[in-house]
C-alpha cells in the first residue's frame, strides 16, 4: 500500500467545486508536485492533506492510518507555505525550536536538533539572527528548516520558492531536492511552474478545474501529454489543427492545411478533427527547398538558444535552436522546416479549456 492516500476527496465552497473528486498515491519517499494553473485546486488539495481545509468527501490515509479528521497537529506533517510565515519577534533558533517546544521535546534534545537541521540547510551559525536580518533566500531556508525540525514523515510545500528570484530559485531547487533524497522524506510540492515541478519531481500530477489529468514522471508528462491541456501547459508546443485521412498500422495520415503528414498513433484510433503538437526543439531549419517552406518572422537570442518564429503554410510555427556558435537566418529570410514523423503527436481537438 501507498505511504499517503487520498481517495475521491473533494472540496466545495458553497456551489464552487473547488477539488473534484481527486485520488492520488504518494509512494514513501516520493516527489510529487502538484502543476497547474491558478485556481485549479492545488493548494486546497494540499490544505486538506494539511488538515487546515475539512474535505466535503473522501479520504485521506496516512502510513495505514485515516487521518481524514485527525488535527493538523497530529499529523506529523511538516508545511512549508509561500509568504514563509517566520515569527518575526523570534530568532532562527526560537522559530525552529518553536515546533519542537510544542511536541514537548526536553531543551537539550531541542537544541540538538535545532543545530542539526540548520547544518541541513547550510545555515549553521546563524541561530541567533532574527528573520528581517535574513536574505530572502536565507529566510526561504530557515521556513524548510521549521518544517524539517519536527521530523514530519510527510513535508507540504506550497510554493515555497515564489518569492526568490529566479537564479536563486534555480539554485534552490537543487538544493531542497538534495535535501529530501537525504532524508527520505515524502513530499508533495504544489506549484504553477512547470520547470519547478519538473527539476525537482519524481511524478507530475497535472491538475486542471480540480482533478488530475495526467499523472506521469516528468519526462513522460512532456513527451506523451494526454490531453491538448498538458501538451501546452508542460513547456511550450506548436498546435497544428488538422484532419485524419486514413489510418495504418503504426501512423495516421493526417492533412493539415493541405500537407499530408504521417504522424503515428501511439496504438490509439483516431478519426476526425484532430491536433497535432510539435515542440519547437523538435524542428529543424534547413535549407529552403527541402521541407515545409517558411519565412522567418522574428528571430530573438535567448543566450543559450534561438527562439525563431517562422511563418509556414501550417501557421506561425516557434522553432528553438541550440546556441551552437552560429547565427540562425535572419527574420525575412527563406527557410525550410523539417522534423521526424515521431516527434510529432496527435490529439483529438478538445473544446477551450474554460476554467
Ligand atoms: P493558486 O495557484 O492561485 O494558488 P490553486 O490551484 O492553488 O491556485 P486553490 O487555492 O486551491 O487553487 O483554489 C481553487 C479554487 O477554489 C479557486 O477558484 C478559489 O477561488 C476557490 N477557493 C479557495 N478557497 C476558497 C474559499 N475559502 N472560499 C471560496 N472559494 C475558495
């Protein structure tokens, strides 16, 4: 059995169904981030897990044990939120001994343990600062640190990091993974940032209007998005509308725009409308003649890659190129795009995602 359950839980806030109907298992240890975008139930997901939020339905079981009613404090869960909520008047061995104090834990033991979890999160010998003396970055820490201090067997983290820019973000990512690979701790991240829940996850859950929609270790949630949501939400992708002419074994035979493209299946049967969805790391530019024609109309330099837009009988395509030392074709100039039948995949057309 999973170490953290939740099974068909849901939250209603008068009419609005905030969480619908959502199951989920968390394996000991695991990584999981909760992706999606605002207001789609992540944070009142994980509320609920906390015990801060009482669930209209369902079940959430812990270790074995239904902590569905259990308080909050009882549940051996350490939470980390975004606006880091340090006491202010309190120093950084005061906050994190504060927990501890609470659990009755003696002072030397207390002590102990407070050294401890500073080392944890390189932040040995500043025990005596208060929190406005403190880089944000620093503060960002010692907020992990209360959790870890209690020795939670389950760590909440909801959108800890948004508050750092973005290279110490980066920096924390690697770090705070570091940390729970270290302790084993179970953990669920819930986060709107893709790249976020994709360093640092062993599974994505993408959540959209209160449930799940895909549930899949990173790499497989961006080379295999199961609905037009994920494909555009889990980095960027070109969609192509389009129509299935005839299937075979492996592929379809798709036309789009008057180009017939073979574009294969994945063992699903697909008739009608559909989307295709190639990434722009996916596309090459190549010389023109060969390919799809196209006309580059911007060109921007992102340091360690090109991003092109290219206009093409299939629309304004985005085409990512590798800084490879040489300057890609300038906006205006003739090119030809190519990519493999295998990058590209195919979806039906799915109505405007409302919520
Ligand atoms: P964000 O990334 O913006 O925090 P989220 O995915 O975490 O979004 P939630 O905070 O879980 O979303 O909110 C889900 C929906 O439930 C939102 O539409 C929100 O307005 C609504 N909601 C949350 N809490 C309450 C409440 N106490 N009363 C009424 N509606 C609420």
């Amino acid at each position: 059995m999973s170490f953290l359950q939740l099974n068909d839980l849901a939250k209603h806030f008068g009419d609005f169904t905030a969480v619908d109907g959502l199951s989920l298992s968390v394996e000991k240890g695991e990584f999981l981030s909760l992706l999606g975008p605002s207001g789609c139930g992540k944070t009142t997901t994980l509320q609920m897990v906390a015990g801060f939020v009482e669930p209209s339905r369902g079940r959430i079981v812990c270790d074995g044990k239904d902590i569905t009613q259990l308080r909050p404090e009882k549940r051996g869960m350490g939470v980390v939120f975004q606006s880091y909520a340090l006491f202010p008047h309190m120093t950084v061995a005061d906050n994190l001994g504060f927990g501890l104090e609470m659990r009755g834990v003696p002072r030397a033991e207390r002590k102990r343990r407070v050294g401890e979890t500073l080392d944890l999160v390189r932040l040995t010998g500043l025990g005596d600062r208060y929190p406005k003396a403190l880089s944000g970055g620093q503060r960002q820490r010692v907020a992990l640190a209360r959790a870890l201090a209690i020795r939670p067997e389950v760590l909440l983290l909801d959108e800890p990091m948004s508050n750092l820019d973005a290279k110490l973000r980066e920096e924390m990512h690697i770090e705070l993974r570091a940390i729970q690979r270290q302790l084993g701790i179970t953990t669920i991240l819930v986060t709107h940032d893709q790249v976020e829940a994709m360093t640092m996850s062993d599974r994505v859950a993408v959540m959209y209007g209160g449930r799940i929609v895909q549930l899949d270790t990173p790499f497989e949630a961006y080379e295999r998005p199961q609905s037009a949501f994920a494909s555009t939400f889990l980095g960027r992708t070109n969609t192509v509308p389009g129509t299935v002419v005839k299937a075979n074994g492996r592929c379809c035979e798709v036309d789009l725009a008057g180009v017939r493209m073979n574009v294969p299946h994945l063992g699903k049967s697909y008739d009608g409308k559909v989307d295709i969805y190639l990434r722009p790391e996916r596309i090459r530019v190549v010389e023109p003649g060969s390919g799809i024609a196209g006309q580059v109309a911007n060109r921007v330099f992102l340091g360690n890659h090109w991003m092109l837009e290219v206009d093409s009988v299939l629309g304004r395509l985005r085409v990512s190129q590798p800084n490879g030392g040489t300057v890609p074709p300038a906006e205006g100039t003739a090119v030809g795009l190519t990519w493999a039948d295998d990058d590209v995949r195919l979806l039906h057309t799915e109505a405007p995602h409302g919520r």
